[in-house]
C-alpha cells in the first residue's frame, strides 16, 4: 500500500513542477529548449525510476539510463538560465 501512495505522490509532485517550470519560463519570456535541457534530464530520472519499480525492472539497465541521465543534465546546465543571467 505505502508503495502506490509513494507513486501516486511522486507523479502529482512531477506534474506540479513541470507546471510551475512551464509558468516562470513562460512569465520570464524565456524561448528555446537549450535552457530547459537540464530540467528535461531530470524529470526523465523520475520517470525512467517510477517505471523501472512499477515494472519491477530495477537493474543495470535502469541504473545505467539515469547516470547517463545525470551526466546530460548536468552536461547541460552551461545552458542554464541562471547562468546566462551570471554572465
């Protein structure tokens, strides 16, 4: 039971960040996909995780999509928004 609650949490966390990502990009006037890769990256390790416990497919496979995950994203972060303000 704790398990589907903890899933069920999750996805409603996902859906109300990606909602609020959306919301300042767009207040902020931002275009582009560049800025947004890293948060892209991120949310696809939520999920690739989500799905490799409800499909009870934890392993190498699963392991190695979200450190290649991580690497992008933190590859991607020189094309961060925040950066760009810094520079």
């Amino acid at each position: 039971m704790i398990p589907i609650i903890l899933s069920i949490i999750l996805v409603i966390a996902l859906i109300f960040s990606i909602s609020v990502v959306v919301r300042k990009r767009k207040n902020a006037g931002i275009t582009g996909i560049k800025s947004v890769l890293t948060s892209i990256c991120f949310y696809l390790i939520a999920i690739t995780n989500l799905l490799a416990y409800w499909f009870d497919f934890l392993g190498l496979i699963s392991w190695s999509i979200t450190v290649i995950l991580l690497i992008l994203g933190a590859y991607f972060t020189k094309y961060a928004i925040f950066n760009k303000r810094i520079s």
